[in-house]
C-alpha cells in the first residue's frame, strides 16, 4: 500500500479501457487542496491502456482479469486492504452485482455521457443523434442496483452541433466529462462540510422522529 495522507478520502478508480477520466482525478488530486486522493486503480482488464497511464504517473495499480466466480471478491479484498472509502467507475465495463452495490451503498459514483435519466447505456451518442437533441451532456451519479440510474450528484449540458456525428459529439462531450466528474467528486466527498446537506440531512432525519418538532432555519 502507498502512504496514506490523512485526511483525503481514498478513491479507488475502475477502468475498462483508455482511462481519460481517471486521468482527469488523478491530475485533479494532485492540488493541495483536493480533497480525495486515488489510492488505486483497477478493472477488469489487465491490458487497459489506462492502467499504463496510471503506472507511469507512479498511482498503485492492480492488473486483474475478469472472472466472474471470484473477480468480485478479490475486488473487495483489494479496497479493504487500501482502505478504499469511494469507488469511481470511469468507464468501466461489468455491471456491479447487486450485494456488491448494497455493501458500497452510497459509497460508488459513475459518469456517464449523457443528461441522464435520457439514453442510459451503451451507443449514447448515437442515440441522441438519432433522438434529434440539441443539447446532451454528462452526469456524475451515484451507483445503485439499476444500471444508470443513481440520484445525480451533477450534469453539464453540453450543444449538439448541426454537423456533429457520435465521435464528434463523444470528444466534445467527454471535455465535459473531464471538467465535471473531479468538481462533482470533490464535492460529494466534502458534502458532510456542506451547510445545505446538513440541513437537508437533519431535516430529513427530525420528519422521521415522531419526539422533534422541527422548524426549518432560513438558509444564508
Ligand atoms: C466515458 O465517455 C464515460 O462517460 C463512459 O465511458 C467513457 C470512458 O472514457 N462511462 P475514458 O476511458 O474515461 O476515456
């Protein structure tokens, strides 16, 4: 394991393939003042081009292969011994089983190309095409057993141009996606710091306790 910095959420990234994503976290935790720094990346390829990039930039990699008795388990085995706090699947291919999910529950966040809950799955470019939108996007959500269907933690809208095609729009999008997905990461993992989300958060919990009489604050 490398050296823990105290005090920074321990990110585990998953990759399937080129990782341009990961390499936006990585790049992103190297600011003093990110909150989260990426102990590992992984996934389910030992040959993902990515795993290259994140070697070469000296972040722990674990080559695995996909097997489906025990690629799960070895996964969680490798987050408990680097004592993972987030996953953040970039890209990554295999769909989480659903006790996997339910242990990390609120604890995995996605990207994916689109203004989600429109076009979940694959081809999505090419089915906003085909849609006729002029605007798509990205989202970063948190993973739930539902394939790309998560509460959304945040989106940017990005133009669909007259001439664009999928791998247009793909480039265009992903620009996006490397600006969105660091903020959206920092901000998740500092939410608990968050004025709004505390409030939110006892809110919630004084409407589910029959003994609070609760009045809402005004906020700032
Ligand atoms: C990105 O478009 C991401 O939104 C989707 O898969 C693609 C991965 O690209 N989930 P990269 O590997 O991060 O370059």
């Amino acid at each position: 394991m490398g050296d823990h910095v105290p005090n920074k959420t321990r990110i585990a990234i998953l990759i399937s393939g080129r990782g341009s994503n990961m390499a936006a976290l990585i790049y992103a935790s190297r600011a003093a003042h990110c909150p989260y720094e990426i102990a590992i990346v992984t996934g389910d390829r030992s040959d993902a081009l990515g795993l290259d990039l994140a070697a070469a930039e000296a972040v722990t990699v674990e080559r695995l292969t996909y097997d489906k008795a025990t690629y799960f388990e070895k996964l969680e085995e490798l987050f408990s011994d680097h004592a993972i706090d987030v996953i953040a699947l970039a890209g990554f291919m295999r769909i989480l089983p659903a006790d996997f999910v339910a242990r990390w529950a609120g604890r995995i966040v996605n990207i994916h190309p689109s203004l989600l809950p429109r076009h979940r799955g694959l081809a999505t470019h090419a089915a906003v095409l085909a849609a006729g939108e002029t605007t798509t996007g990205c989202t970063v959500h948190l993973v739930t057993a539902t394939l790309d269907d998560g509460p959304i933690l945040g989106q940017v809208e990005v133009a669909v141009l007259p001439g664009d095609d999928a791998s247009s729009l793909a480039e265009r999008v992903l620009i996006a996606e490397h600006q969105l997905y660091p903020r959206i990461l920092a901000d998740f993992v500092t939410r608990e710091r968050n004025p709004e989300w505390i409030r939110e958060k006892v809110g919630s919990l004084a409407q589910t306790t029959s003994e609070v009489r609760f009045r809402p604050i005004a906020g700032p």
